[in-house]
C-alpha cells in the first residue's frame, strides 16, 4: 500500500499521463511550433495564384496538391493555422475577460446581479452560430470582427460559471473576515473570490478555444468569413467546396487537420479539468 | 402550481424583451453606415439615402425602436429589402425542410444518445464507458459540415446508395422524402448524439451516487429496474433541460447542414439573406429563432412542475 502510494508521488508527471493526452499534447505543440514558423515551413506564398497548376496532386514541389486557384494546399494548410490558432486563443481570452468580470460583479453585488444575469438569459437565447453570422455580416469580415462574433456568444456560460463560484464561495470564512476587517468589495473580489474561479475558467478557456476554431470554420463555410487573402482552415474548406467532388482531399486534408486540432484542445480541457477538479472527474462541464 | 406559472413567465417576458433589444441594437449599432453597406459599394448617394428612408434609419433611435416593436406586436417582424415579401411569409414557405430535418434528428438523437449515456453510466470506467466517451468527443471535435461531406462521400459517392443533395416535400412521397433527409438527419444526429450522450453520462452518474440507489439495490431491486426505474428517472430532469438549452446549438447546426445538403430551409434562406445583405431577413429569422428557443425552455420549465413534485417556488 505505502509502496504504491510512494511510486505514484515519485514517479514522473509525464508516466501517469494516459498516452492519448500526450498525443494531443504534442500534436497542438506541433501545430503551434509550425503555426509561429509559418514562413520558413511553407513551400510556397500560400496566396500565389497559379492557375496552369489547378487541382494538382501532391506532388514533390506541392506536397499536398494544389486548390482551384493553383495555390499550394500545404502552405495555406501551414499559414491556416495562425490565422485559426489566433483566433481561438483569442476568442477564448476575450470571452473569459468578459464573462469573468461580469460574473464577478453579478456575484457579489446582488444590485446588478437580476439585470445583467437576465441579460445573459437573452443572449443565451440567441442560437450561437446565427448571432455569430449577423455580427459578422453586418460588422463586415476581418479577424476581430470574427473574434468578438465567437467571443459574445460565449460569454454567458463563463458568467455562470464565475458566477456560481463567487456565491458558493462569498460566505466562506476568510472572506467574511476580510469583510469586518473592513477590506474593500473589489479587493475581495479580485484578491479572494476571482483565484478561486480560475481551475474552472482555465478548462472552460480550452473548450471556448476548440468551439472558436470550429465556429470560425463555420462562418467562413456559410460564406461570412474570413476572405481568402488570409488562409484559415475554415475558408480552404469553403473554398474548396465546389471541387468536392472531383477531389475530395481539397476539403478533407483541411477539415482533418481542423478537427484533429479541436479534438487535441477537447482531450486536453478533459485531463485538465479532471486534474485541477476531481470532484467533477465524471462529468462534463461543456454544454456545446 | 398557478403561482409557479405565473412567476416563470412573468420571468420569460422580460428575458425576452432584452432579447428583442439585443437584436434591435445589433443591426443599428454597426459602425459606419448600415445603409451603404446594404446597397453595395457601387451605389449614389441618392440610393443611399432611399434606402435609409424605406428602413426608417434616418429616423432617431428610439422612435426606430417603438416603430418596431409596434410593428412587432403586429405579427410584422419586417419585410425582405430583395424580394419585398414579408420576412415571416418567408419564413412560412421554408419552414418544412427545417422542421422535418430538426424533428428527425431530435427524435433520432434522443432514442441514441439516452440509452448510449446510460450505458456509459452503468459500465464507469470499463470499455463500453471508454468507447462512447471516445466516440462522444470525437463527434463534438469535427464539425458538422465535415461530417457531412464524409456522409456524402461514403453514401452518396461511393456507395451511390442515396442522392447527394437536395429536397423532396413529404406530399411528394414518403420514399423520395426520406431518401433525401437520412444523410443530413444522420449528419446532425451523429454530432448531437455526441453531445447529449455525454450529458446524460454525466447526469445519470451523479444520480448513481444518491443513497436512494443504494437502497433500491440493498433491497434486491434487479439492476435494470435500479437503472431505469430509480436512477433514469431522477436523471431525467437535467437531462431534460440539456435538450432544451441544446435547441439553440441545434439551430446552428440545421444551417450549416442544409447548406452542406442544399436543402431549402430556413438555414439557408438565413445564408441567402446573408450573401445579400437583406438585414430585415437576418433580423426576422435570428429573433424568430431567439423566441422560439425561449419558448421551448418556458414549455420544459412549465413541465417540470408536473413531472416533478419537488421542484415549486
């Protein structure tokens, strides 16, 4: 017993990891090492239109074939993965930012808590992906008008749920005590009630940070992205579209590796949850 | 039970009047002018300015929002800036493909995902649990216009077992009508069942810890009737609310399916009307849609007071 108890504290972090994690792990590693080295990995300009070289396929000089505008598939493949990485990781801080401070304030401020929780409601209300399309059709596309259209909609859940740990935790003892002690609300706020909200906003940022990458492919499918000026995953996949038929890697090698990225983060926001949070071990704090 | 039903809707006006807002204000909040955006960048000035006129814009805010929300109490949620038919007659002549496809796949999700959660549950941690965990993230990582085209590819393609695309009402037979709507209610049941099945997993395992279960097995109950009878039953209700709360993901998800499917539905008519800018359109579908979800919740919420005798206010 002591012998076993002893071996799981020695022995190294990286052993008790289940080897699914660590091929998530080194798989996103791989996509961001090569996503930050974009110029020196890509082949070709990932913008280069060749149309002598249509719906090629792979090939020594384009790895993975060509689109239907002659471009290199591998270098926007490559280039892709900044534009769809930024915009998760960014999505996913904005949202966090946002639904933190909010759920802050809502938890320990009854005052404002009805009026901007029913507010939430509404926006909860609203089917994500449509809110994501009016915003971007009507703001006009670019990376930022694509950020905050992600961002909004996930905004409520990140309220709840900061939300929830405020009120479970305001009544505590240490925060009653700094309460008399005569501690302003913002520095209880921020200095005793925000830490405790963190384990679960650092697994819900990597589920916010999956969602985002998918929803951008989304809209870039629908036809409310991003233009193809800037590779991402999401408009090789529209653009590639039409062709699908007469070749099918042209949507297939994109949406692989966008999914195996989505599936890395999902994998990974499940081990950290569990890890940080036994106590929620069995379930699954993401709804959508 | 009257006071129950008088607090939740009570609680549901206000939500969604703040709902009617939020969509007021995001059309009117853009930057720049919603106007030149709507008639394109090789428009005059004069275009321009009739545009703004026949949308009210040149109007102040507020009187824009009693217009509308006048409008509003009519049954008028806007006119389509193309067509000129009403947004709502629009919606009527596309609401089947969107229904059929979205009562299928509940139907289809729920008769899977329930006992494929409940499985999971009751084998915890053994392979069975592990399949349908892996099968579950794996069905909410790709996104559903990829699981399509893979659908696609293999039946349609491949196999040539069922057509690529399009639509055939009911009216026009039962035969060429399903042939048409099994790939994209597949597509979209698939990546529900994923989510629902994890949700039910979650919710019947809690239930499982409550000492009512042990009891039922400390006085013999067979292990079907602790499953379904005490714990499923209890389950229920979360698993209940998931359903309703997921509506709103799964109106993402018929958009991007008939738009894979090419399927004349309202997720279409909301991309159509997004390609030409016709933000009435966008407006009328994204708030029809909005009450629609609120009105399914406010009906799963009356609901529990029945089913449920714990839960009054």
């Amino acid at each position: 017993m002591l012998q076993t108890l002893l071996s799981s504290v020695t022995r190294p972090a990286i052993a008790r990891t289940p080897a699914l994690v660590l091929l998530a792990s080194a798989l996103l590693l791989a996509i961001v090492v090569i996503a930050f080295l974009a110029p020196w990995v890509a082949t070709h300009d990932p913008n280069a239109i060749q149309p002598a070289v249509r719906l090629k396929p792979a090939s020594a000089d384009f790895l993975l074939g060509t689109d239907s505008f002659g471009r290199d598939i591998f270098s926007r493949l490559v280039f892709g993965a900044r534009a769809s990485l930024l915009i998760g990781v960014v999505s996913a801080i904005a949202a966090i930012l946002a639904g933190l401070f909010i759920g802050l304030v809502c938890g320990y401020y009854p005052s404002v808590d009805m009026l901007l929780m029913r507010v939430m409601d509404g926006l909860m209300a609203i089917p994500g992906v449509l809110l994501a399309i009016a915003f971007v059709a009507l703001w006009g596309a670019s990376i930022s008008s694509v950020i905050i259209a992600i961002a909004i909609p996930e905004i409520p859940r990140v309220v709840r749920l900061a939300r929830s740990v405020v009120l479970a935790t305001r009544h505590e003892p240490y925060v009653e005590a700094a309460v008399t002690l005569g501690t302003p609300g913002w520095k209880i706020v921020w200095r005793h009630l925000m830490p405790n909200t963190l384990p679960s906003l650092i697994v819900q940022a990597t589920y916010i940070c999956a969602s985002a990458i998918m929803l951008e492919a989304i809209l870039s499918f629908i036809g409310a992205g991003l233009g193809s000026e800037i590779p991402t995953w999401g408009n090789m996949i529209a653009d590639g579209r039409l062709y699908f038929q007469i070749k099918p890697s042209i949507v297939f090698i994109p949406a692989a590796v966008l999914s195996a990225c989505v599936l890395s983060m999902n994998i990974i926001g499940d081990e950290v949850r569990d890890r940080l949070d036994p106590r929620l071990k069995k379930g699954g704090m993401r709804v959508g | 039970m009257l006071n129950y039903l008088a607090v939740r809707i009570g609680y549901a006006i206000p939500v969604a009047a703040l709902v009617g807002l939020m969509i007021f204000l995001l059309v009117r909040l853009t930057p720049g002018d919603p106007a030149a955006i709507l008639v394109g960048e090789n428009a005059t000035l004069a275009d321009i300015e009739a545009v703004r006129q026949s949308l009210g814009l040149d109007q102040p805010l507020l009187t824009q929002l009693v217009h509308w929300v006048g409008n509003l109490m009519h049954g008028d949620i806007g006119t389509s800036i193309i067509s000129q038919i009403p947004v709502s007659k629009l919606i009527a002549q596309r609401v089947d493909p969107s229904l059929s496809l979205t009562l299928i796949t509940f139907v289809m999700t729920t008769l899977l995902a329930i006992p494929l959660g409940v499985l999971a549950a009751w084998q915890h941690g053994r392979f069975a649990d592990r399949a349908i965990m892996v099968f579950s993230i794996i069905g909410f990582s790709v996104p559903v216009f990829v699981l399509g085209y893979v659908l696609i590819k293999i039946f349609a393609i491949d196999l040539r077992l069922l057509p690529v695309q399009g639509y055939k009402p009911i009216t026009d037979g039962f035969g060429p009508f399903i042939n048409r709507m099994i790939l994209p209610a597949l597509t979209l049941t698939l990546a529900f069942t994923a989510l629902i099945a994890r949700m039910t997993r979650t919710s019947m395992l809690s239930v499982l810890d409550e000492d009512y279960i042990r009891t039922a097995r400390a006085k013999g109950a067979g292990e079907s009737s602790v499953l379904f009878r005490h714990a499923l039953r209890n389950a229920f209700i979360p698993i209940i609310t998931i359903l309703g709360n997921s509506f709103a993901l799964l109106i993402g998800g018929v958009v991007v399916t008939e738009t894979v499917f090419n399927l004349p539905g309202i997720g279409r008519l909301t991309v159509e009307a997004i390609l030409a800018r016709d933000y009435p359109v966008i407006q009328g579908v994204v708030l029809m849609m909005s009450f629609i979800y609120l009105g399914i919740n406010l009906l799963i919420d009356l609901a529990y007071a029945f089913i449920d005798p714990r839960i009054r206010y």
